[in-house]
C-alpha cells in the first residue's frame, strides 16, 4: 500500500504547481504584449519617417529636376541610417524609384504593387521585396492636391525577430529566477507550516482536535478558557451548564466581568498576566457552590491567557446534609434504644417488687417515647426531609452547647413548597444562628406554611447585627467572622433562592437580644410573621 504524502511533500507540490501555472502564463502574456508593443513602436516610427520624407521640400522640389534620383537618394539614405529602418524608397507616379539602400535599384520599378499609396491612401503591411519580407508603410507624395508619387519606409523581419529575442532573452531569465524562487519560497512556507503546528500530519491534528472536543464536552467538570484581554476562548458543555450559560458558544467572546459573577471574576483577574495559580475557593454562581482554581496559561514564556477549573459542590453538600441527617437519626435511635432499655429495666424492677402503681406512673410520663417522635409529633413538622435536617441541626448545636427550640404554633405540612429549597434555606438560617448565638446561646425556629405559602422565622440571641450593616448580611462573601474563604455563602444563596422564588427575606433585631431572619415565600405575607413566642420549647 504506497504510503499517503506527508503535509510538507503536499504543500511544496502545489504551490510548485501553482508556481508554474502562473509564471509561464504571465510570461506569454508578458511576451505578446512586448511583441505587440514593439510591432505599433516599429509602425509609427515608419509612419513618421514616410511622411516626413514626403513632405519634406528638397525631396518635392526635386521631383522638377532633370534627375530627381541625384537629390533624393542622399536624402534618403541619410534619414534610413539615422531612423534605423532598413530601407526608405521614393518613386514617381509610375512606381520608378527615385532611391534604394542598393543604388543599381535606382531607376526600376518597384516589386511591390504601388496602388494604394498612387490613390492617395496610406497603405500599412507586410509585403516581400527585393530586401526580403518586410513590415513596411507606404504613403503618397502630393504636389498641392496631385499625387507625383509616394514612400516606401520599411523594416525588415529579420530584425525586427532579432529584436525581440534580444528583449525575450533578458524577460526569460527573469521568469526562469522567478520560477526558481518560487520553489523555493514554497518550500520555506512548507516548512514554517510545518514547525508551527509541531510537525503533525492533518490525520494528527484531526485525532488531537477529536480527542480534546470529547474530552472538554465530556468530562463533568467544568472549564473556561479567557485570552489575554479577558474575554472567553473555550467554554465546555459543563462550565456553561454550571455558570447558566445556554450553550459554550453563546459564552465565547464575552468578557470575564460579563459571565461571571464579582467573585469569580476576581479570581481570573488574580491568575491573569503576570499572575500566579491561584489556590481553590468557593464561590457562587447563581444558587450552584462551585470549587473554584484559576491558573495562567504560558506559552514559551509568554502569557497567553488563563484557565479556571470550576466544579459543583452543590450535589455534594446535598449529601452531606442527607448524611447528617441520617447520623442524627442513628444516633437518636440509639439513644432512644438505651432510653427505652432503661425504661423496661425500671418497669422489670417495679413489677418484681409489686409496685404497679408506680410502673403505671412510668408508663404515662414515657409519653411518646423518644426525641424522634417528639420532632413528628409536637414540633408540627410533617415534611421528612425538613424534620431530618431539624434533628441534624439539633445535634449539632448540642455539641456546640446551643440550644435550638421550635415554637409551640410551627405547622408545616407535607407539600408546601419545594422541599430541596426549604431545606436550604432553613439549613442555611440555623447554621447563621448557631453561630451567632455560641456556646450557652438559644436559637427559635418558627414555620408556618399552608397551600398558600410558607413564613420562616429564626431567632438567635447572640450579638446581633447593627443596623447600618443589616444590608450587607446577604453579600456574596460578608461574614462576621472573618474570610477564610468558606464564609460568606449561606445567607446570599438564601437570598438568590428566596428572590426565584418571588418571595422576600428581612434581617432585623430580635427580641431574644440577636438578630431575627424572616422569610416569606409566595402567598405568605412576608411581614405579617408573628414573632417566636416566649415559651418556645426546645
């Protein structure tokens, strides 16, 4: 099987071919165009010459003479020498020369029919004499109106041939050097093509171009590439799903500050030119929490852009919050086994000893048995999903020493809003309040949500947040406690759910002493909440 032509052997031929279509093409251009031009050169000059001999006054008075020949044929031969055509001839009205470059032709008629110019006509063309074949001009000699005769002025072929080889040889060897480098340069471009895609054949390049368009399309993390005046070069199918692009090519050509939110737009404009790498960090891109690393792009030690590598964290703390709340569920489940372990051991021990009463006194005051029915039962909340993240949060602010207490009026149940964002935002509240209250801190939890909609009150009872600073709270990246780069996020993502959604949200004092969060989702009237009431229980 003959192996296929390498990329340099194919670009060398054609533009060799190309080379060779078009130089002898102009070259024969080139040369008709020069034979043409010397031809009307030639003709004019012989019409300049004939006239001028016809009308010039030696050459007419001398047509009176007894011998015109005697006057004439100087003249002649003096104007043929000095014009350089090969011969000039001037006859009488009966076609007798009068001269001839050959003397002994002096007094003959001339070879060639004489009509034309007799009739008063100015006759141009090539006609074979007594000199050989000739490009010659003939024109009438006029006393006053009278034709007396005429002039031959020619040029013979041979010289004009000769003439024009002698200028073809010189334009030859101009197209034969230009031919050669041609191929030359041909070559060189080859080559140059050749180094400047690293020596890969096109089957190459078309398996890199392949492999790179799946592998950014296909891989789940998301990749945006910005030139060096910061606008998006390469944007993947995933980048455009995570930052709510339409599609990668509606994301190219825009400018960093166009696409992307404030945060992640500082972080291309640290690794920028003459930046450096910069470490992960989470930001926001609408509601999604992405990872984020942006790095410069150097080429031979130029800067020729940068990259950020974004992936979703949204999935992942979903499964975290699933996690724990599965973890508070066991471990309420087993502090709820040893409760009841203890209870029947108490039970045993009173029947043993014959007091039913008081067996039946432990019975009443087990109640419903346990932590996890007491969520279901009396905290009014019917949604699973949200009594699991309730428990969770619980365990965690026991271990922080807060205490979380629902108010005795909370009623949510199943089916009142989107359970995914209700978790998010209640998650996201407790967690702020948590903080906020600290050690030996309390935090109210109070949920009201029917067909119409939900309202969300959180109070805590920690320092609270001053007034002028109330507006800041929902700010991507503004915390209390300083930025460690994973601060910042719950209250603004709050924020960007509750305003898809259409609802409001509202910071303000509290009567516990702290800050009160309340939201209210559509239907609900967002500033008609009641507040926690004092005997909340825990």
């Amino acid at each position: 099987m003959v192996k296929a032509m390498t990329l340099r052997t194919q670009l060398v031929l054609l533009q060799v071919i190309i080379v060779l279509a078009i130089v002898p093409t102009v070259g024969l251009a080139a040369m008709w165009t020069q034979e043409r031009q010397l031809r009307e050169a030639s003709q004019e000059r012989m019409i300049d010459v004939a006239q001028s001999v016809a009308r010039l006054p030696a050459v007419l008075d001398a047509y009176d003479d007894p011998d015109p020949a005697s006057v004439i044929q100087p003249i002649a031969e003096l104007i043929r020498q000095s014009s350089g055509v090969a011969y000039v001839v001037v006859t009488d009205d009966q076609g007798i020369r009068y001269s001839h470059p050959n003397p002994e032709r002096i007094g003959e008629h001339v070879s060639t029919d004489p009509s034309v110019a007799l009739s008063g006509d100015m006759y141009v063309g090539t006609e074979t004499g007594t000199l050989g074949e000739s490009w010659r001009v003939k024109v009438p000699v006029f006393d006053d109106r009278d034709v007396i005769g005429q002039v031959s002025v020619g040029i013979l072929w041979s010289d004009l041939r000769a003439d024009y080889v002698a200028d073809m040889t010189g334009f030859a060897i101009a197209l034969g050097a230009a031919t050669v480098i041609g191929v030359v340069a041909a070559t060189g471009v080859a080559r140059m093509v050749r180094r400047r895609i690293y020596g890969l054949e096109p089957d190459e390049i078309r398996g890199l171009l392949e492999t790179r368009e799946a592998t950014l399309h296909g891989i789940r993390e998301g990749l945006i590439a910005f030139d060096e005046d910061g606008r998006v070069s390469l944007c993947n199918d995933a980048a455009a799903r995570l930052l709510g692009v339409d599609s990668p090519a509606a994301a190219v050509g825009r400018a960093a500050s166009d696409l992307l939110e404030q945060d992640l737009a500082a972080l291309v404009d640290e690794a920028g030119p003459a930046g450096a790498e910069t470490p992960q960090r989470l930001v926001l891109s609408g509601e999604r929490v992405l990872v984020a690393r942006a790095a410069p792009v150097r080429v031979d030690g130029r800067d020729v852009g940068t990259v950020v590598i974004l992936m979703d964290r949204t999935e992942l703390d979903h499964a975290l919050q699933q996690l724990e709340g599965a973890q508070s569920l066991a471990e309420g489940l087993r502090a709820q086994q040893h409760e009841f372990a203890n209870t029947l051991h108490t039970l045993g021990g009173l029947i043993e000893l014959g007091e039913t009463d008081a067996a039946m006194r432990v019975i009443e005051r087990s109640g419903d048995g346990g932590a996890i029915t007491r969520v279901d039962a009396h905290d009014g909340i019917q949604d699973i999903e949200l009594a699991a993240l309730l428990l969770a949060k619980r365990a965690r602010a026991r271990e922080l020493g807060v205490d979380i207490a629902v108010t005795d009026d909370t009623s949510l149940p199943p089916g009142c809003g989107d359970e995914s964002d209700l978790v998010t935002v209640v998650g996201n509240l407790l967690d702020n309040a948590i903080d906020a209250a600290g050690r030996g801190g309390r935090v109210v939890l109070r949920i009201h949500g029917d067909a119409d909609g939900v309202g969300i009150v959180v109070d805590d009872d920690g320092p609270g947040i001053a007034e002028g600073r109330r507006g800041e709270v929902f700010a991507l990246g503004y915390s209390t406690k300083g930025a460690d780069g994973r601060r910042g996020y719950g209250l603004t993502l709050v924020a960007r759910i509750v305003e898809r959604l259409g609802g409001s949200v509202e910071v303000g004092p509290s009567p516990t002493g702290g800050a009160r969060f309340t939201v209210a989702l559509p239907g609900t009237a967002a500033r008609g909440v009641p507040e926690a009431a004092p005997g909340a229980r825990a």
